[in-house]
C-alpha cells in the first residue's frame, strides 16, 4: 500500500498498515517514531508517497536489535536501513549537527532528545514536517505546510548558516524548484549567489552536483530549473561551456530561429521525453559546440549566420563535461552518438539502400532515440508544442521511421555478422587471412546494402573471389582459389 495524502481535518495523517506495524515495534520497546523527509512533503502536495524514511529516539543499535533485517548504510552519521514487511525503510536516530568541514559530512553527530531538535537541522521548512506514527499527528514546528500551500521554497531558519552548513543545499534548491514547479523565498534565492556560498557549492563532490542535475532534468520542464542556474551563477561553475551559448544569436535575416543558442538548448531539453535521461542531456548538449562553429556573411544583402560541422564540436564539448560529471561509459557514448549524428537531412528521394546505410551508421537500437531528439531539437526552435507535430518536417521523421520499421521487418543484413558467408568461409575459398580479408568483408557488406538479393554464399563468394583475384598482383594470380 502507498501512502497519499489522506488528511482529517488537517491534524492527523491516515497511516498504511506497514507503518503502524513498523511502529509497534519500537512503542513497545518504548520508542518514538516519526515519518519524515519527502514522503511527508509528497503527502501535502497530494502526491503518493511510497519510500519511506523513518527518524526515531531510538540508537542504530537499538534498530538493530529491534529488527531482523537490517544494513547499517549510514551508522556512522546514525542511519541504518530495515528492511520491513517487503518495504526498505531508512531508519535515522534524532540528531543535531555542527561543522562541515567538507561541504557534506558533519565533523560530529550529536543524537537529539527531541523531533522538533532534528527537524531544526533540516534543509528546507517544506522537509521539516514530521509525522509520528503513533498516532498520526504532524509536527509542523517551521510552518512548512504553509510554505508548501504557497508553493514556497524557504531554508529553516538562516540561509547563509543553512547554506555553509552543506553546499549541495543551494543546488537542491534549484532543483525542488523546478522539480515541483515552487518559488525561492526571496531571501534563501539572493544567498545562492552570495561568493562565500557559491565556494561552499563548489567544494561538493561532482557526483553529488551530477545526480542534482539528472533529477532536475527528469522535471516535467527542466528549463526553469536550468535558467536558475544561469542566474544563481551555479551553471557557470559546474557547466560553464553551456554559459558560452548565452547570446551566440542564431536568428539571421532568413528567421530560423528565434532563441539564441542556450535558450534553444533549455527548452530543446524541455520537449524531450521526461522518462527518457540519455535523451534529456542530448538535446541540452546537441547544440552546445554552436559558438565554436559559428560564422557570419552577407548573401544578396542578407545577414547569414551558418554553424557548419557544429554537431562534431558539440560531440567533442559534451563528452568533455560529461567525462568530467562523471557519468558512466555507456551514457558518455550514447550521448555522443546521438549528438554526433542529429544534423540527418532525410527527403523522400532516399533509396532503400541510403536508408539501410543511414540505419548501419546510427544503429537501430538508437533510432528512437535519435528521432525524440530530432523532435525535441524542433520543439526548442518554437517552444511550442502544437507547432511541431503538424510540420512537414515532423511528417518525413515518420515517413523515414516507418521505412526503417519495413527494412527490419524484411530481416536483411545489417551488419558483417548477418552476411550469408564469413571470413573462414573466404579463408576456405583460397582468400588469405590478414587485411586484405577484412576490406573484401566490408566490400561484400556495401554490397548487400545496395541490392539485399546479393546475400547469398553462392554469390558472395565468386564476388569474393573477383575481387581477391584483381588485388593480387603478378605472382599471386597464379594461385587458385578454390569456389565452395
């Protein structure tokens, strides 16, 4: 059962069976237990609320004897996760705090005596509301509930002391921000771009910052969080290559677009599927090489403006940061693909073989991808929606993807593996080993991509043959090469 946001009367909160079961256990071993953190909030933005994060009086070690199944995940600094009735539920022992000498960990861990003491230590008024599982009551001692109703971000108690306590606090701000769509109290807002605090953000570690920016481009529009960035000058620090395409102007005398290229790229990632992560940095990324490759003329009287090649500074510039955010081989690479090959030009004059080559360089497993790119790149040029789907542009991207989805239905060769011979056939045939073999593999593959009938053993290797035949020289082509 998942927890939502049943209220009476805004007093108590109607409990799910494995929370009252959870707290049994420690009321009667004398206990207090109280739900907090984001499963909390998620409940007052009538949200449901299903990974559960428990605080309670009780030690780790008491935790650990209370249950059966429990990981000290966080012992050090008082967390521990059970694992309850099929549920994983973070258990964390009332706690104040002092001193971050990182930017992250505190230097002690002092255990509270009370609720209200461990929701002082907490980030944000709208993550310091508890609920204690006793009896369903709200501990509401920072009017969070409000700040929640007026859709408010605000830091409990002082900013600029809440801020230097953790550095990665200011970037989740930016991200609750555009996640839930909420407004930064004026106040916590004007200390994000305070210097002292943008050099405790930058003493974060860069996985911290990396796994902020996902969850804030997996928000419904990720612009808004993006554009605050920009402002709060945290883009800059962590990004900067993307602060470069603020003002490189894209719209010349021929109108192609509107935004310049940052904008373009904010809300390019906007018009990506939300579920979708590898799309949602592509098209934040696709552009980003723009500047580099921009060049400006005049042509009978009109202000051009071209970006030749730009998708290849753009593939080399994303592979750098993401390298350096530390994303993992495989994003990095997919990443790159997409980004390296989104400038196709497809038109309905596209043989069947340009397709089947277009298919072999992009991949098929990356077609989707690519076309959800290509869609979010024209959303980004309107940022509008509506104005896409029903564009010639949009139609031929269906026409070009409904042609591969046939090609892949006939099952033809599209790569060395699906070739109805292989290099120990041509080795058997008399064709020597080495890299004269691997040219007439690859001869024999452009081959079949021009005409599907030719994959056949019995023709591929007399081609084979032939052209082994008319590379040797003299001395060679008296050797016979035996047709199987």
């Amino acid at each position: 059962m998942k927890l939502t946001g049943l209220f009476t009367k805004n007093k108590t909160i109607h409990l799910p069976k494995e929370l009252k079961a959870f707290n049994k256990v420690f009321a009667d071993a004398g206990f207090k237990a109280y739900l907090v953190g984001g499963a909390v909030r998620d409940i007052f933005l009538n949200k449901e609320a299903s990974d559960w994060d428990v605080t309670t009086n009780a030690t780790p070690q008491d935790v650990i004897k209370l249950f059966k199944f429990v990981v000290p995940t966080g012992i050090a600094h008082g967390t521990v996760t059970v694992h309850f009735m099929k549920k994983e539920i973070e258990v964390t022992t009332f706690r104040t705090e002092s001193d971050y000498t990182d930017g992250r960990h505190p230097d002690k861990v002092t255990y509270a005596a009370t609720i209200e003491e461990d929701l002082s230590r907490r980030d944000f008024t709208m993550n310091a509301i508890a609920i204690n599982l006793a009896d369903g009551k709200i501990v509401d001692p920072f009017g969070g509930r409000h700040d929640i109703k007026k859709k408010c971000i605000k830091t409990v108690g002082n900013a600029h002391e809440r801020f230097m306590e953790d550095g990665l606090r200011p970037v989740r701000a930016l991200r609750f921000a555009s996640k839930l769509n909420f407004s930064i109290e004026k106040h916590t807002y004007s200390e994000i771009s305070k210097e002292e605090i943008q050099k405790k953000v930058t003493s974060i570690s860069i996985e911290r910052f990396r796994d902020e920016f996902i969850k804030m481009l997996e928000s419904e529009k990720p612009s808004k969080g993006l554009k605050l960035m920009e402002e709060t000058g945290i883009l800059k620090l962590f990004i900067p290559e993307l602060t470069e395409c603020r003002n490189c102007i894209q719209n010349d005398d021929r109108g192609y677009h509107i935004f310049d290229v940052l904008d373009h790229l904010f809300y390019a990632c906007d018009g990506a599927p939300k579920d979708n992560i590898i799309v949602r940095i592509a098209a934040l990324f696709h552009d980003i090489g723009k500047p580099a490759a921009r060049t400006e003329r005049i042509e009978n009287g009109l202000k051009i403006f071209n970006f030749y090649n730009h998708e290849i500074h753009s593939e080399k510039i994303t592979r750098k940061i993401m390298i350096r955010l530390k994303f993992s081989n495989n994003q990095i690479d997919k990443v790159c693909h997409l980004i390296k090959n989104h400038m196709f030009h497809y038109t309905p004059d596209w043989t069947d073989a340009a397709v089947r080559r277009f298919l072999v360089r992009v991949g098929s497993e990356n077609i989707s991808d690519l076309i959800d790119l290509r869609l979010s790149d024209m959303y980004g040029k309107y940022n509008q929606p509506v104005r896409i789907h029903d564009s010639a542009a949009c139609a031929l991207l269906i026409e070009l993807n409904d042609r591969i989805k046939t090609i892949e239905a006939k099952k033809q060769a599209l790569s060395l593996k699906d070739l109805a011979v292989n290099g120990k056939d041509l080795i058997a045939a008399g064709i020597p080993a080495g890299k004269q073999l691997g040219e007439i593999l690859n001869a024999l593959f452009e081959a079949v991509l021009e005409d599907p009938e030719m994959n056949q053993r019995e023709k591929l290797l007399e081609t084979a043959c032939k052209i082994s035949f008319s590379n040797t020289d003299g001395d060679q082509s008296s050797r016979s090469i035996k047709s199987k």
